[in-house]
C-alpha cells in the first residue's frame, strides 16, 4: 500500500484525499494515527489560511514562493502507534507500542507537525515523527485520552509563564481546551481563587470540575471588574483564551493596577492596542506559545495519574470521511469542547 487517506486543508476548506504514504528519514519513525484532537489552531488557520500564510512567510517558515492557496494537512494533537522505523534509529519501542510526543520534527529544523505545509498531520492514516522525541502511552490510558496531552500541556505552559503566586486571583477569560486547561493547572499548583469567565453556561460549569472556584458570565456582569474586587487588592492575573484579538486591548484598558495579562490564544491579525492604559498601571503583557517537552510529558502523566478529569473535555468522535462537515460545524456557533478525529475509521460526528 503506497497511498493513504489524508485531511488536506485549501482554500478555507478541509477534504479527504488520496495522498502518498510518508517515508521516514534518518532518526525518524512513521505511525498510524489513532486519534487526534480537532484544535482551535485547526479552525483558525482554515479560517484565516490566506492571514496565516502571509504571516508565515513573514516568519520565514514559508517560502515566499508558495501562495495562499497552498494546502496543509492538519492535526497535532494526537495518539498514534509505530509501524516502521526509518534509518539509525534506536528501535527501543516496539512496532506497533502506542506514543505521542511534541509535535516537532527536529531532524526536519523544527518543522511543526500538522502545521507546516508539505508535511503529513495526525488527522492523515499516517504521518512521521522523530524516534528520540516519542513518549510511550500507559497501557491503561485511551487513545482519545493522550490526544488532550497537546492543549493540556498549552495551558500548563500558560500558568508557568504568568508568574502566578498561590494568594494571586486568576482570571480565565474564554473556557474551551486551553481555558479549561488553564484552570486544571492553575488548580494543581494550589491557586485559591480562580475565576472563569465564558458566555456558555455549560461552560462555566465544566470550570468548575477543572478547579475554578468562582465563575462569571461577562453578558451578565464586567468580568475584569468582578474579579478585581474578588482579589481584594491582591495581585489578578488574566488568562486571554478566546482568541479575540480585539480583546486584548479591551483587558488592558480594564485591569486595575499592578494586574497581569497572559495572552494564550491564537491571533495572527494586525491588532490595534492602546498602550497608554498598561504603562499608567503598570501592567504586565506576556504572551505563551506552546510548551516545553517537560510539560507535555507532565501532562500526560497527570493523565495516567487520573488527575485530570478528561472524560469531561472530549464531546464528539468523527471518523475521517466526515471531518468536513465537523468542520464547517465547529466552524459556527457549538456547545463542543474537544471533538477528536479517528482516522482509521469512517463515521459521522457522534456526540459524547
């Protein structure tokens, strides 16, 4: 078999197609992808491709010679098992042992896997990893399961950057993967007070599994101002996670004084912001990306560890002739949290 099923991303749409199967290199390993997580990065990037792409030749992670209507094949957020191993490889894992890892490809630069164009993603029945990045899965833990490592390991990383004290108030605006994220490691490190703030109900709820111990819908009451008033004078540290460029400045102008503002979701838009307000309260602006492999393998130990109650973020399973119409419905307004793909099946989303 030389040809494989694989999700490609052009034009602002995703389609199955018949692509070829990936030869792994030197130090590298191909898999088989058994479940992969449908990320906010995912639906930005179809979205926006033609944003994403010119701010990916601005980087210089893309050539310029490559136009907007270049395809992707998405997916990094993933479960996969070993098939075959390429040349000087150690060979320590067996074929066919479970894995994740970081999805990076250092034998390949840095190349970001499910990312970066001409490289296969884990929503494809096949793609390749580097050998001395693989984490073996726990025997115990689901597929589906291990596909959370990814975004869990994003929001860990988030509360490592903001610095945040225990007596600190954290603010968690936006409660999807990485907010929910945010809070379950805000929630480890024995953060006291931690205020999740979303428009969903639902929401809101689930915030309260992960940790949060106040919650606040901002159609109902300011969310900056209630948590400010919560920290009674102590120091708030606010977690971005809609990935709403326009709101980082409207969270800069309401902070109060002294506050942190950790910027954790996805914004490659040209934004105008006002940089009056922060510097008169001397704010703090910092922004997180990614993780550290140490977080990520932390994350996948947590869940091992039945520390994180992960059942509760996976909303919706897709076998992979049907990720175009899960698409075009996370896409618009949806009670979804997490919908993961199942290559190697066919099948319509299926609530969970």
């Amino acid at each position: 078999m030389s040809k494989m099923n694989a999700i490609v991303m052009q034009d602002g749409a995703v389609n199955v197609q018949q692509v070829p199967i990936p030869e792994p290199q030197a130090g590298q390993v191909l898999v088989r992808s058994l479940a992969c997580g449908i990320c906010g990065s995912d639906l930005h990037i179809t979205r926006h491709s033609s944003e994403v792409f010119d701010f990916y030749r601005k980087l210089g992670v893309m050539p310029n010679s490559l136009d907007d209507h270049t395809s992707v094949m998405l997916g990094h957020e993933f479960c996969a098992e070993i098939v075959k191993f390429g040349p000087d490889t150690q060979q320590t894992l067996a074929t066919g042992r479970r894995v994740t890892s970081v999805p990076i490809l250092l034998s390949q630069n840095g190349a970001g896997v499910g990312v970066t164009p001409g490289l296969s993603g884990a929503y494809s029945e096949y793609f390749i990893l580097d050998e001395a990045l693989l984490l073996p899965v726990p025997e115990h833990l689901p597929s589906e399961a291990v596909a959370l490592t990814e975004p869990l390991a994003v929001g860990l990383h988030a509360a490592n950057r903001s610095g945040i004290c225990i007596g600190d108030t954290a603010l968690v605006v936006g409660c999807g993967p990485i907010g929910l994220a945010v809070i379950s490691a805000l929630h480890s490190r024995g953060v006291s007070n931690i205020i999740a703030a979303d428009l969903q109900g639902h929401k809101l709820q689930l915030a309260g599994d992960f940790g949060a111990t106040q919650v606040v819908n901002p159609s109902e009451h300011d969310e900056v101002t209630f948590a400010a008033e919560s920290a009674a004078g102590k120091r708030l540290v606010i977690f971005e996670c809609v990935g709403q460029h326009t709101l980082v400045d409207r969270l800069i102008r309401r902070a109060p004084v002294n506050a942190t503002i950790v910027v954790a979701g996805i914004h490659t838009a040209t934004s105008s912001i006002n940089y009056g307000y922060a510097t008169v309260k001397e704010l703090d602006l910092r922004f997180s990306y990614y993780y550290q492999p140490h977080e990520f393998s932390e994350c996948l130990e947590a869940l091992a560890q039945g520390k994180i109650p992960w059942q509760k973020l996976l909303t919706g399973k897709v076998g992979i002739d049907c990720v175009s119409d899960a698409f075009k419905l996370l896409l618009a307004p949806n009670n979804h949290i997490k919908v993961v793909i199942e290559p190697w099946r066919n099948g319509e989303l299926v609530h969970l």
